[in-house]
C-alpha cells in the first residue's frame, strides 16, 4: 500500500535556491517522517514530526505538518549539488509502527 | 551506531531459480525488519514485516509462498524470491527499528538489485 501524494513528482533548482517538497496522506498518523534516497541506495532518515507538532527544524531542514490538512512540507534552504536525491515522505501505521511512503520528489539541484 | 547490512547489493539469475537476499543489523537487535520493494523511479512499496521468531505479515497482494522471509534470529532476517521470473525484477530494501535509538525511525540496508533473465 503507499500513502499519498507527494508534489512536485521532480524539482530542478540551482544552487543556493530553496527546495520544497509537499506530501499528503490518508490516514490518522502517529508521526510524518522524511527519508532521503540516493540513486540505487538505501534510505537514510532525515527528520521525524509528531503529531502534535506543527513544525521543526534540523540544520538547513524544515518541516512543517498541518493534520487538519493531512499535508506536510519539506523545505532545503540554500541547496547544494550533493542534495540532489530522492526525498520520501512516510507515516506510522499500526502495532508495527510500519512505515508506508510517499510517491517521493525527484531533487536536481545544479551547480 | 545503526547499521543494516544487505547482501548481495546486486544479483542476475534465471528464470525459475530462486534468489536469497540477507539483511543482517550489525550493531543492534533487531527483533522486527521490514521488506520493500522499488521499482525504478516510484516509491517504495511495503512487502512484509519479519518478526523474529514468528510468521512474516505479509501485505495485501504479497505472495508469501513467492516471497519467503525468515527471521530466525534478532540480527538476520532473509527474503527468498522463489521460482523467479522477469516480473520479480525490481531492488529490494531491508529495514529495521533499533529500539534503544528510536522506536520510529527505521534504518535501511543498501539494497539489492534483482535481475531475473
């Protein structure tokens, strides 16, 4: 099963813009975490937002979580060519806390 | 530290052979990983939930007589893709939850990239 939307599908931005990424989803969640994916690899967690927070932050991340709206927003400040990548959004669902994903936005970020 | 391992990160066999990818957590125990499944440029889809010591949960549409998963102990657990067939094609992604970090977040092995010729 995936969870929702995520939009745009892909992004391309130069160096030094702002990147943000936008994810829906369907179900009541315990947390919204965003994940990162180079090509061909595995994924690696970047921030995690509960439920009842509205916004957080880590380093040039923010994340933002609106579950009236059942939305949350991804946002890169300052990109880099090295954050070119693939970023997933996912909630936690059931006694597993398994994590089902987002589409996921394709990021180019041009030097 | 949170480390998974899985192997082989990539592998080409026939058609009608079957295929065993591991996924070890080197660091920490694991006592629940999970299987997913990407084909290129979507999203990942969640196979099964492995739990150490008992029957796999498989999700709705996963055949589990197709994709057999075995959690024999708290740091490995393996995916045979049995009878494979061009349509099994597809990179295949382990994940576990060390519960002494974090009950949430998963880490994720590196992937294997199945070929079925």
């Amino acid at each position: 099963s995936q969870q929702g939307e995520e939009d745009p599908q892909a992004l391309s931005i130069q160096e030094g813009e702002n990147a943000t990424m936008n994810c829906s989803y369907k179900t009541s969640i315990n947390n919204l975490q965003w994940y990162r994916q180079n090509s061909g690899r595995g994924l690696v967690h970047l921030i995690l937002i509960r439920s009842n927070e509205r916004e957080k932050h880590s380093g040039r991340l923010r994340v933002t979580l609106d579950t009236s709206k059942k939305s949350s927003s991804l946002l890169i400040t300052a990109s880099r060519a090295a954050d070119t990548a693939s970023y997933f959004c996912a909630t936690g669902e059931g006694g597993y806390n398994k994590l089902i994903f987002g589409a996921g936005t394709r990021l180019a970020v041009h030097p | 530290g949170a480390v998974v391992s899985q192997h082989p990160s990539w592998v080409i066999c026939k058609s009608g052979t079957s295929v065993k990818i591991e996924c070890r957590s080197l660091d920490f125990q694991a006592t629940t990983m999970f299987w997913y499944r990407q084909f290129p440029k979507q999203s990942l889809m969640l196979m099964a939930t492995s739990n150490e010591g008992s029957k796999a949960t498989y999700e709705q549409g996963v055949e589990k007589d197709k994709f057999l998963i075995n959690h024999a102990s708290l740091t490995l657990s393996t995916l045979t893709v049995t009878s494979a067939h061009p349509e099994d094609s597809s990179f295949y992604i382990c994940s576990a939850r060390n519960r002494v970090l974090s009950n949430e977040k998963l880490f994720f092995g590196s992937g294997t990239q199945l070929s079925v010729l």
